[in-house]
C-alpha cells in the first residue's frame, strides 16, 4: 500500500496522528510506504514501524528527467495494490505523478484545492484515480480533512482525534537539573516570525533560577543574526539539534513558546504546556486547532483581522517586516499568558 503525504514538516508531524487509521485498508501484513518530501523526512520517528517512509525530492522530480525516471520506476517495482494521495492541495505533476506510476488496483485522493495554473491539469488527472473524496465547501482545519478522508477511504466513522502523539514513538525525556524553558522563534516565512524585542522581553520575564533552550532550526541564526545576542546570555542554551532530539528535550521541559510551525505542533503533541505566538493568516487551516482536536495542553494567541485565513496571502504592506496580524499582537497579552504558563507549570 502506498500513501503520498506532499505537505512541509508541520503537516507531516500532524499527518502521523490521522496516517494509521490507513492502515485499515492494509491487507495481512503487507508493507506500507509512506512518500513525503526530503524535508519532512525529519518527522519519520513520529510513524509506526509498519509504516516505511521514503523521501522523495520534490524539486529534483519535477526538474531532473533522470531522477524523475527512476524514483517512477521504484513506485511502479513496488507492487502496490492501492495508492493514495492524502493532500488536499496537490502538485499534480509530482503528487498524481507518483499515484499513477504505482500502477495500484486501486488509487483514492481528495477533489484537489483550488490552484489556478495547476487547476486543468489537475482536472484531467482525475482519470489516474478510483475515486475521489468531495471535499466539503468551507475552510477546514487539516486534521479534519485527513480524518474525514480516512473514515472515507476505509468506510469507517471514527471521531476526530486529539493531537497527541503515540508514546512508544517519542524519545525519552531530557532531564534537567534546573527548570528548563523552551523558546522557538523562528518559522521558515519571517513574515511570520514575532519580533526579537517580544523574544528578549518573555526571556527577561521567566524566573532568575530557570534555564532556557533556544531552538533553532538549519540557517534560522543566519537568517535571523539578532538572536545571537540573544543566545550568548548565559543561561541560554542553543539547540539546533534534530526534530527527535527537540521532542526529547520539550518533554522534559517546563513548558515551550513557540511561534507557529512545525516545532509548535510537535511540542503540543508530545503534551508539552504549550504557548502558540500565530498569526491570523492560518486561522481554521492550521491555529487555533478544532476545538475537537485541541488537547488541554496549549494555549493559542493571535491578532484577528477580518482578513484572516488568508494562508499567507497578505493584503496588506508588512509592518516592521511582519503581517500586520503578527506585528498587532498584543505584548501585555503575550505577557499575561506567559505569568500563568509559569504558574501552570510550577504546579505540575
């Protein structure tokens, strides 16, 4: 069985916890090859065993002949029996390219989101597939879709699942001798990022006798050099290790601030306390979670605008270098937030 799973790291960390309701279609003990982008490979730990994820990369397969010649002949050797494209939003000569090299009995997608210089060419790619999914009008949260497209699939109603990841998966937690905080800034739009003096305020704020973990990401200092001051403050430790260690070092942590991206989703699954600095661009799509899949362990801030749910398309000019919605957000807001997130987390 093959399912395609073409979103960036965030998806792919959230997709583990709807990905093995798939497997009910699953037959006997047969393999399950699970395809997503080389970038999203970091996130594999969060699978079951059964699941085998490949890494395909997604600018090679589109631009290099060869490549794409020879990672189509692998999905077509592999015998699959069904082949299914888990993504709403899908780039039809990559995402249907590999359901239809499968060569599967069976092939199963979603009506593909709106994409206007794709949306012929994904239109005539219908005829690659069995079926597929009509997604409901409206704006949904991602995890939604997959669980809905699951019950689909596999004919089954089960209810939509908290964000929270299976223990057997995860690392140990890290252990501290001292109350460890963790602070995430960075996402890979900087549009998105909240500013440096939000950063440096929240650091001044938590407890003298508390360390803090600044995690960073491949080329987030680089992009980002302000925050080397911020990482040369002597209780502040930088962590640019892998996703699995970041999941290690989160659980043994007090609690995780976290702008949103993909390390805010793992920090919420692993049921770190969790607060989520967004913006408005992804509202419903992604921040705040449905209310069915939000865990009790996150709290999630965010400007409102009439504009939200834009999904990064801003309308408006950037305001120190940020959305509006970001660069509004309210500080004494922010703060308060974090006083009772320091609460919480004495009391646990």
């Amino acid at each position: 069985m093959l399912l395609v799973s073409s979103g960036g790291l965030g998806d792919t960390i959230l997709f583990s916890v709807v990905a093995p309701r798939f497997l009910n279609l699953a037959e006997g003990d047969e393999p399950v090859d699970l395809i997503v982008r080389t970038s999203s490979a970091a996130a594999g730990f969060l699978y079951p065993p059964r699941m085998r994820v490949r890494a395909v990369d997604y600018r090679r397969f589109l631009r290099n002949p060869l490549y794409r010649l020879r990672t189509s002949r692998d999905v077509s050797g592999a015998g699959y029996r069904v082949a299914i494209s888990t993504d709403h939003l899908r780039l039809p000569g990559v995402d249907d390219a590999l359901v239809a090299a499968s060569g599967a009995d069976e092939r199963y997608a979603m009506t593909p989101r709106s994409w206007p210089k794709h949306d012929a060419r994904l239109a005539r790619n219908r005829r690659y597939y069995s079926d597929w999914f009509a997604v409901p009008e409206g704006m949904a949260h991602r995890m939604v879709r997959w669980t809905d497209f699951a019950n689909w699939v596999t004919g089954r109603s089960d209810p939509m699942p908290a964000v929270r990841f299976d223990p057997e998966r995860l690392p140990a937690p890290s252990q501290f001798e001292t109350p460890t905080v963790v602070l995430h800034p960075f996402s890979a739009i900087r549009e998105r990022q909240h500013s440096y003096a939000l950063f440096a305020r929240i650091l001044a704020a938590l407890p003298s006798d508390h360390d803090v973990v600044l995690s960073a990401g491949p080329g987030d200092l680089d992009r980002n050099p302000e925050y080397r001051a911020l990482a040369s403050v002597p209780r502040v430790r930088l962590d640019e290790r892998s996703l699995e260690s970041k999941a290690a070092v989160m659980q043994g942590a007090r609690f995780v601030v976290t702008v949103d991206t993909s390390v805010m989703h793992l920090a919420i699954g692993i049921g770190a306390l969790t607060l989520c600095l967004a913006s408005a661009a992804h509202v419903v799509d992604s921040v705040p979670y449905d209310s069915r899949i939000t865990p009790d362990n996150v709290r999630f801030l965010y400007h409102d605008m009439p504009c939200r749910g834009c999904l990064g398309s801003c309308i408006h000019a950037f305001e120190e270098g940020m959305y509006p919605c970001v660069a509004r957000l309210d500080a004494k807001a922010v703060m308060d937030a974090l006083a009772d997130m320091i609460a919480d987390a004495a009391r646990v």
